[in-house]
C-alpha cells in the first residue's frame, strides 16, 4: 500500500512538473523606441509633419520617451514629441502620438497623430 501512494505522488508530482513549461509570453508585446519610431516614418501624416517642421528647423525631429511597459499596456499616449537642437519644440512645431497594440495584426499601430 504504502508502495502504491509513493508511486502515485511520484506520478503526480511528474505530471505537474510536464504543465510546468515556460512561462507564458506576454499577451502584448512591449513597444520598443525602434518600432514606434519606425511606425511615425511610415506614418503619412507623421512624416509630412516632419518635413514641415524641418524646413523651419533643421534640428528638429521626434524624440519618443515610451514609458515603462512591464503592466503589458495595450495602447500608448505620448504628448511633445518633437525636440529641435535637443530641446522641447517650440508649441508650434509640437506634436503628438498615440500608438494602440492591435491583436488581429499583432503589432503595434498609430491610431492617432496630432500636430
């Protein structure tokens, strides 16, 4: 009997140990400078902003402070960002982006652009 309960916890514990895989991925993948960079050159209305912001001032450009992402967020608000000569534009040549993590794609996407 006794013989019996150990190899039933031996083949329990083994069975728990099997469910014990990796730890799952995240759900939403945290959004890196590289990406959200990438997403506001490939954004028509980002990259015109750009040029028009530019000709003004040839320093400016974005500069993207994303916040931390441990909590996994699913959308993404960052207000002024836009620096020239490495300092905050000014309120002119401002601007704004928010960037939404989109499931059925899987990836990262603007979903809003203001200047």
């Amino acid at each position: 009997m006794i013989r019996a309960t150990q190899a039933s916890a031996c083949l329990f514990s083994f069975l728990v140990l099997m469910g014990c895989g990796e730890p799952p991925k995240p759900a939403v993948p945290a959004l890196n400078p590289q990406q959200a960079a990438t997403l506001l050159h490939y954004n028509n209305k980002a990259e015109v902003w750009m040029i028009h912001v530019k000709r003004s001032d040839p320093t400016c450009e974005y500069k993207l402070d994303l916040p931390d992402q441990y909590k996994h967020p699913t959308e993404i608000d960052l207000n002024h960002i836009v620096v020239c000569g490495g300092r905050p534009a000014p309120v002119e040549f401002d601007a704004s982006v928010s960037f939404a993590y989109d499931k059925d794609q899987k990836r990262w996407v603007i979903t809003r652009f203001s200047s």
